[in-house]
C-alpha cells in the first residue's frame, strides 16, 4: 500500500508493517535544500519503502528524482541539475550497529521511534549535490589554451646568467 507519506512516523511500526509511500513533495518546503539552491523551486518524486531484509535488518529504501538549480562555479551561470537518489538505509539505534549492516547499506541512527521521512529525504538530496557545482557541458573559454609546445608562445626573456658567461671569457 502506497501513499502520501505524514509529517512524523513510528520507524518501527513502518517497519513491522512494512510501509511504503510515494508521491511530490516541493523542494521549497525543504529549507536546508532550498538555502543551498539558486532558486527553491521543483518538486521531488520519491518512493520510500520499510522493510526486513532477509537478514532481518530493518531498512529504509529510498528512491528519489528532481532537478534543482544551481550556481555553476565556473561561469556563474544559473543550470538545471538533475539528481537521482536510490539509497537503502539500515535503521540503527546505536552507533555499534553500524558495523552490523550489509554491504550496500548506509546507516541511519534513530535517536527516537520518530522519524521524518521529509528530513531524511533531504539530507539524502544534500548528499548527492556536488561540494563545487559545475555547468555540465563544454564550456568556451575566452583563452584558447594548448599543451602543444610547438604553439606555446612565451616572449623571449634575457638569460640571467649570461652577465656570468662575459666575465668567464674575460
């Protein structure tokens, strides 16, 4: 059964009965996310799922699609990213649990039962944003530059040490 996830959810309860949710959610009602944008504005699909693994880990899987607008850091020019989460998070109430988890989890520590699914979506969303946004694309740039040492064009400069040369000869 999937629907519209509430504000606040038992974790445990959601895992027992393994829940799922789906729907949008608007970036702008994610404050961290939006300071961290150009412009606040989108919506987010997700997918979110608990669960038991065969293992018996409780689990978190989350599945994310948006595209948000950033600042490129080169050009300074506003571009649409799109990112893409597929996460599962183990559910864990003490940091020794982390050890205990499979391959191919993430941990995620509950300090309560309590848990927001919109805060986990994006700290996951923070997450995949790249530390320096760049443009995606070739970019022009206003200097052509080459490694080609045949092209290079370096002004001739006076040799330090030829004043050193003179006095040897003399």
């Amino acid at each position: 059964m999937s629907a519209p996830f509430p504000e606040i959810v038992d974790a445990w309860r959601m895992v027992s009965a393994r829940r799922s949710f789906n729907g949008n959610l608007s970036v702008a009602k994610l404050p961290r996310l939006a300071d961290a944008l150009a412009k606040p504005d989108g919506v987010i699909s997700y997918d979110i799922e608990f669960g038991r693994d065969d293992l018996g880990i409780a689990f978190l899987a989350i599945r994310a699609q948006t595209q948000v607008s950033l600042i490129c850091q080169r050009s300074l020019d506003t571009f649409l990213l799109p990112v893409t989460i597929d996460t599962r998070l183990g559910l864990i109430v003490r940091e020794e649990e982390e050890a205990g988890l499979s391959p191919g989890y993430e941990p995620l520590l509950l300090e309560s039962a309590e848990l927001r699914p919109a805060d986990v979506i994006e700290d996951e969303l923070l997450l995949a944003l790249p530390l320096i946004p760049v443009k995606p694309g070739p970019e022009e740039s206003p200097l052509d530059w080459s490694t080609d040492p045949d092209q290079a064009e370096e002004p001739e400069r006076p040799n330090p040490f030829a004043a050193l040369g003179s006095l040897k000869k003399g």
